[in-house]
C-alpha cells in the first residue's frame, strides 16, 4: 500500500503549501485567479503537448480502454440524467458529470500505476481517452452553454480549437500519430513549462479551501453526495462489474482497471469550473471528498484483487 499512500501523501503536502499561502495571503487576493489561469492557458496545455507527443498511440486499441470508456458513460450518463430530472442546469450538470467519472490519471495515478501496478505506462490509455476524448467535449460544452454560445454556426464547430487545453492535447497526438520527433529547442523550454501545471493547481485548489465551510453542505450539496458516491463506488464497481463479467479479464489486468478507476475526481476539473465559473463549489467539494473516500477504497480493491 505504499504507492496509494505516497500518492496521496504528495498531493496532501502540495494543497496544504496552498493552504497556508492563501492563509498568510502571501499571493495577494487574486493568487488563485492567477494560478489558475496560468495553469489552464500555459502550463497544462504545454504538459498535455509534451505528455501526448511522446506516447505510443497503440495503447489505445484495447480493452481495458474500453472498459474504462464504459464505465466512465455509466457513471457519468447517471449523473447528467439526474441533473436534467433535477434541472441543475448545463454548465452545473457538465461540472458534476465530470466529477463523477473523470478521474486523476495524472498527479495521482501516476504514482500510483508505478508503487501499486507496477507499470506507469497503464495509466496512459486512460489519460489519453479523457485528455482527447471527453476533455474536447465538456469544454466544448462549457462553451456553448456560457458566452461561447453566440455567434455563427461555423464559429462554435470551431470551438474545440480555440480551447487551450483541448489545442494542446490534440497537437500532441498529432505529433506522435506523425511520428515527428520534436527537436529539444522546442520541447525542453515546452517540458519546464509544463512542469507547473500540476503545482499551480494543487495550490490553487488549497488556496481555495482557506474560508471555505465543510464539504458537502450548502446549495450543493445533492450534486455533491451524488457525484462523490459514484466517483468513489459507481465507477469502480461498474468497472470490475465490466471487466470480470463481460471481457473475461482477470489478475493483473482486472487489477488495472478498477484501480484507475477507483481514482478519485482529477484536480484540474477545479481549474475548468474556475476557468468558466461554473459549479466551482462543487467541483472543489467533490474532489476534496472523493480523494479522501479514495485512499480507503484503493486499499480495499488492492488486497482483493491484488
């Protein structure tokens, strides 16, 4: 259990750096503001380039890959039909959607995928089915729902295109689908850029608890409890349920894949809900919870599966 504790220790450390700089206000009252800005226009996309353009897209074609697709539609196709029966509105629902099935293949499972499963590489189909699947789509989605929505058909066609994120993950699976091997001019200057992404987003996420009340109460708490419950058991479950059940998967591969998915929501959703200021609130609460329900669960799938 080494692994899923270092991980978390990691990130433990980070926010809670974040916490006593909002604290002390050493950043000024717009540090988080900065920092998540940096994060979402410079630093991620930068991580997300150099990340993707280096990956071998073969991993994509399998299936574990599409257990994990599955069983992130299940959790997250629960949460978008509850928000509509509720009427929790788009950029809300979108916001809690993610939460519920997005998980943190990065900062976290990488970690992980290295102390627990042994291979660092398992953990990049995952990342590259939401980093060029469903990051593209809620994004564009966030879009349209808020200011994005205005203007000619052709303009919001063209809006997955205009979102640094989205732009940065899919120039890198450019490069590495054309096999370039970007020269170290670039990439160096690219690779320490990208180096403070997921700094600035921990410490923005611990910047943003000093003030805060207690996670799960208030407006949201019902989007919360929900997209916690199915990030932290829906998800894994469905998962296993998949795996074992439908392809047969047993061992080291059904280890795998409900381990990535039983982890918790990933850290930048708070930098999409920041960066569009929607479900802010939400997406912190949700994340701050379904990480701490996620050390003991991990723990569990691991001595049962592993």
């Amino acid at each position: 259990m080494q692994g899923v504790l270092t991980g978390f220790a990691v990130i433990a450390v980070v926010i809670a750096v974040g916490y006593v700089i909002g604290r002390r206000g050493h950043l000024g009252e717009h540090g988080r503001e900065v920092l998540t800005k940096l994060a979402f226009h410079v630093a991620s996309p930068a991580l997300l380039f150099t990340t993707l353009a280096g990956t071998d897209l073969s991993v994509i074609f399998s299936s574990r890959l599409l257990v994990t697709a599955l069983s992130t539609a299940a959790a997250a196709g629960v949460f978008v039909a509850v928000g509509a029966v509720r009427r929790w509105g788009v950029g809300r629902t979108t916001i809690g959607a993610l939460c519920s099935s997005y998980v943190n293949a990065g900062n976290l499972g990488i970690p992980i995928a290295v102390y627990v499963l042994g291979d660092a590489s398992l953990v990049a189909p995952v990342l590259l089915f939401q980093l060029v699947g469903i990051t593209p789509v809620a994004l564009t989605i966030l879009d349209l729902s808020g200011g994005g929505a205005k203007g000619p058909l052709w303009r919001r066609l063209l809006t997955p295109l205009r979102n640094p994120i989205a732009l940065g993950s899919l120039a890198g699976v450019a490069v590495s689908a054309a096999g370039v091997r970007v020269p170290p001019p670039v990439m160096d200057p690219l690779t320490l850029i990208g180096g403070m992404s997921v700094p600035a987003v921990l410490l923005a996420f611990g910047i943003s608890l000093c003030g805060s009340t207690t996670p799960g109460r208030g407006p949201d708490r019902h989007p919360v409890i929900l997209s916690v419950a199915l990030k932290s058991l829906g998800q894994p479950a469905a998962a296993w349920a998949l795996a074992a059940g439908v392809f047969g998967l047993r061992g080291a591969p059904l280890l795998d894949v409900v381990v990535t998915s039983a982890l918790p929501a990933a850290q930048n959703l708070f930098t999409y809900a920041s960066s569009y200021g929607v479900a802010e609130r939400l997406a912190r609460d949700s994340i701050l919870l379904s990480t701490v329900l996620s050390v003991p669960v991990l723990v569990v799938v691991a001595a049962l599966l592993g």
